[in-house]
C-alpha cells in the first residue's frame, strides 16, 4: 500500500510540475541594453511609477503638464521615446532609461 500511495504522491507532483508556471508573457531581449529584458506588461507599472504625479494618476494631464492619454495620435514611438530621453518642457530627461525606456514608449504610442 505504501508504494501506491507513493506512486499517486510522486505521479501529482509529476502533473503540477508539467503544468505549472502559468507565465507566457512574452519578452524580449534588448541587445542594445545589455541583453536586459523587459516585459511588456511592465510598460504600465513603470508608467504608474515614474509619470503619473505630474501627468496624474489616470495620465489625463494636470497643470502644466500634457495628458497622455492619446500621445500615440500626437507622436510616433520614436518622437515619443526620443522626449523621455531627452526630457521636454518641465520634464526632465531619462526619467526612464533603457529597454524600460522603450517598453513605455511602444506602449504610449498605442494610446490613440
């Protein structure tokens, strides 16, 4: 009896281990970053962590700063990563650097 139990113990944990993870997100490798990769649903969390207390908090804009709402209809991704790069009015530059930099980018570009 004990071997059966065993083999029923031994036979789930076989089953849990095949079918876990549960994390097909896709991601990409950014060679121009050192290989550091980002993934895409980051690109909101990074937004809501460095552009939200000037833009506000569903980024509709506040005082003198723009909403971001539907940059992607004002600016192409390059324009739009090129300003969190290089910084633009009040904004300073780098505020987010790197392959984060060109997630947040591609992401706002598709707020239309």
């Amino acid at each position: 009896m004990n071997k059966k139990l065993l083999a029923a113990i031994f036979g789930s944990a076989l089953m849990l281990a095949a079918c876990g993870g549960g994390d097909d997100e896709a991601t990409e490798p950014n060679d121009e970053n050192g290989g550091e990769v980002v993934e895409t649903q980051d690109a909101e969390k990074i937004v809501q962590g460095n552009c939200t207390s000037c833009h506000g908090g569903n980024l509709e804009g506040q005082g003198n700063f723009p909403s971001l709402t539907d940059v992607g209809s004002r600016l192409s991704q390059e324009e739009i990563l090129k300003v969190i790069q290089e910084g633009k009015g009040a904004m300073p530059a780098n505020i987010i650097e790197g392959a984060e930099a060109e997630v947040v980018a591609e992401w706002l570009s598709n707020k239309k």
